[in-house]
C-alpha cells in the first residue's frame, strides 16, 4: 500500500526498512507526471500518488518536459492574469463583502464578551461568586454562557456561509476554471 506522496507506507524509511523491499510494488509515479498548475485538483480522486494503472498519468519523455516547463511558465503567467481578474470583478467583492458583513461584527460581540467575562471574573469577585440557584453562581452561568454562544457563532456562521456566500463563490470558482481552462488551449 502506498501513501499519497507515492512513498510506501511503513516503519521508516532507510535502507533497513523492509517497506520498500517488496517485490510486487510499483515504482513511484515520475516527478514530470504530478500536476499542480490547477489549485483546485483533486490529487486524491484523480488516482494521482497512486501505483501505476488505470488513472494514473503517463509519464512525459525528458524533451517534451523542456518544452513544456518553457510553456508551462507562460501558461502561469496567463492563469495568474485571470485569477487577478477574477479577484477585481464585482462577483468577487460581493463575496468577499458579505464575508466581512458577517464575521467582522461576529469577531467584534464575541471578543467584547469573553472580555468582559474575563475582566468581570478577575475585577468583581464577589459579583461573579453570587449564588443563583443552589450551588450554581453566576461564574458558572457565564463560563457556560461561553459555551453556548460560541457553538451559536459556530451554526450562525455556517449558516450564512450556505445561505449567502456558497453559491456565488462556487459559481466564481467553476468560471474561474473555465477561463484558466481557456487558457490553457481546453486542457484542464
């Protein structure tokens, strides 16, 4: 069995190890097959690290990896134009905009009330040592109020994130490929 960097799996891996040694494993996919222009690649469905066979790339011979590395520095160049171009478009700063709506003043009321919960604990012990109900005072409202609230920003967030962002950013992300796509003369 082999890991995903395509090194095999096992205790260590010097020469002693016996992980290495077995005489039915595959060698490792050459360095000139892994891709990592698309930053979006899904190394792991795509059978990338994995023994040779079916999904696994074909390796390129050395003079076409010379031409291809010279191509290859264009085609960053024109994939790094579209990224910043999809970075200005207002499709983007809207994204980016409701993120900020959302976790700016969530950060903000959550600080502010760990604060003052710390400052309150450390400056009024008596106020925080008051009884409620029993045993249980008003420190421990509080320390479970913590609690709550940051599971409640926790749920809150992903919920805006489903409702308000998930989509437009998808949206972003399968026209962002397209257009590296184009790039790229229809190679992915």
């Amino acid at each position: 069995m082999q890991s995903s960097n395509g090194r095999p799996r096992g205790g260590g891996g010097g020469p002693e190890s016996s992980a290495g040694h077995h005489e039915g494993s595959a060698p490792a996919p050459a360095p000139e097959a892994v891709r990592y222009d698309d930053p979006w690649y899904d190394a792991l469905a795509s059978g990338w690290g994995e023994s040779a066979g079916v999904g696994a790339p074909e390796p390129v011979p050395a003079p076409a990896v010379v031409a291809q590395r010279r191509t290859g520095t264009e085609e960053r160049i024109a994939a790094a134009d579209v990224y910043l171009e999809v970075q200005r478009s207002a499709a983007f700063q809207e994204v980016r905009s409701r993120y900020r709506r959302f976790v700016v003043p969530g950060f903000a009321a959550f600080f502010a009330w760990y604060v003052g919960y710390v400052v309150t604990a450390t400056t009024a012990p008596g106020l925080m040592a008051r009884p409620v109900a029993g045993a249980v005072n008003v420190a421990m409202i509080a320390g479970l109020g913590q609690f709550l609230t940051t599971f409640l920003l926790a749920w809150a967030y992903a919920r805006h994130a489903r409702l308000r962002r998930d989509r437009a950013a998808l949206e972003l992300r399968w026209d962002t490929q397209e257009l590296t796509r184009g790039v790229r003369g229809g190679r992915s």
